[in-house]
C-alpha cells in the first residue's frame, strides 16, 4: 500500500504546478549560477530558482546576495545557469507564433538535447485521499493539467530541430540523415531505417554521433 501512495504522489507532482507555482519563489532560495549577455560576457552571481515552466521565461539574477535582482528575458541572453540546469536562449513556434524561450539542456555535446515544457488540460480533475486515520485525513485536490516536455536537438553551428514536428515525425529519416551528415556511416544507417536508429531513438543517435566526434 506504502508503494502504491508513493507512487501516486510521484504521478501526481506533474498534476501540482499551477497550484504552486506562483508561490514557488517565496519560498527559492537564491542559488549560485551565472548570466551569458548577447555578447558572450558571462557574469557569475546568484539566481532564484522557478518552475520549469516560468523558467523559460525569465531567469531573476543577483550580482551579490544582497543586491536588487535584474529580471532577464530570453531576448536579452544566450543562456543561464543555475545549480545544476543550464538553460539557453532558442526560437520556439508555438500557437502565438514564433519567439524566443529558454530551453532546458538535458544532454551537452555536438549535437545538444534541450526540452521545453508546456501546460495541458487533461480533464482529470481529482481529489485523492492519501492517507486516513479517523477524524484525519490528507487530501490533494488536482486541476486537470498536467505538465508535458517536448525534445529539441541543437547542433553546434547549426540548426535547432523540434522532435515533435510534423516535418520531423513522417520524414525523419530524410531529415535526421541530413541533419548528420557530417558523420556518413551514422547518417546511412538513419536513411536505410535501421534497428535502432529510428525517431525513438533519438538519445541513442545522438549519443552515437557526440561519440563519434569526441564529445
């Protein structure tokens, strides 16, 4: 029973975000990290943690701990860092059009993986009982979203590509076989449609194309 409550509460952070999100950085602490300006300076200091979802749309940056913040949009850096995740400024085309967001790196090398979240409606609103003991209880009461990532590749001197693409999905092996190119043999076995090197094995790809570069 232990492990089916933990489960569910493991499924059901996703379901969490919008509800806490707003309070989130009352409660952050400011971390160590840095800023990359437009220019390639890079200055260090300290940031506040968001959401992944707010994260891609503003980073809030400290010079000292005890300096005002200077809030940043992706239009004005090339990335941020703050602990361990690494965000950097990319164009994204999504239903208002085409601007620019922070994007999450989730593998670093040649060919980068990066990965935007986004918000949907589920329809499954709930309130789950976690746990009960007499006139106690614990109850989660969820909104029917739930938070969903979508996969980036960003070659170094290249293009990004958005896995989840129309252009992507029913021509990938003509667009992921040029996208390689540079590396024949990877590139032959994508175009051919080989075990392996299909659209769902994307992190198999890449890691096989970073190797083969010393990445």
């Amino acid at each position: 029973m232990k492990k089916l409550l933990t489960l569910l509460l493991l499924t059901s952070i996703n379901f969490c975000y919008a509800q806490v999100e707003e309070n989130w950085e009352d409660h952050s602490k400011k971390l160590p990290g840095y800023v990359i300006l437009k220019d390639g300076k890079k200055i260090e200091g300290y940031l506040k943690r968001f959401l992944k979802i707010k994260s891609q749309r503003k980073v809030k940056f400290f010079k000292t701990l005890d300096d005002k913040p200077v809030v940043y949009k992706p239009k004005q850096l090339k990335a941020y860092q703050i602990g361990d995740d690494y965000y950097e400024s990319h164009p994204y085309e999504g239903l208002s059009g085409k601007t620019k967001v922070f994007l999450l790196r989730t593998l670093k090398g040649k060919i980068s993986l990066f990965e935007y979240y986004m918000r949907v409606e589920d329809d499954q609103k709930m309130e789950l009982t976690i746990s009960k003991k007499g006139n106690k209880e614990v109850i989660l009461d969820f909104d029917g979203t739930k938070v969903v990532a979508e996969g980036f590749a960003s070659k170094e001197g290249g293009k990004t590509l958005k896995f989840s693409s129309t252009k992507v999905l029913f021509s990938f092996k003509k667009v992921m076989s040029k996208y390689v190119s540079d590396y024949p043999e990877l590139a032959k076995k994508i175009k051919n449609k080989e075990k392996g090197y299909k659209v769902y094995n994307i992190l198999n790809i890449v890691n096989e194309y970073n190797a083969h570069f010393g990445e």
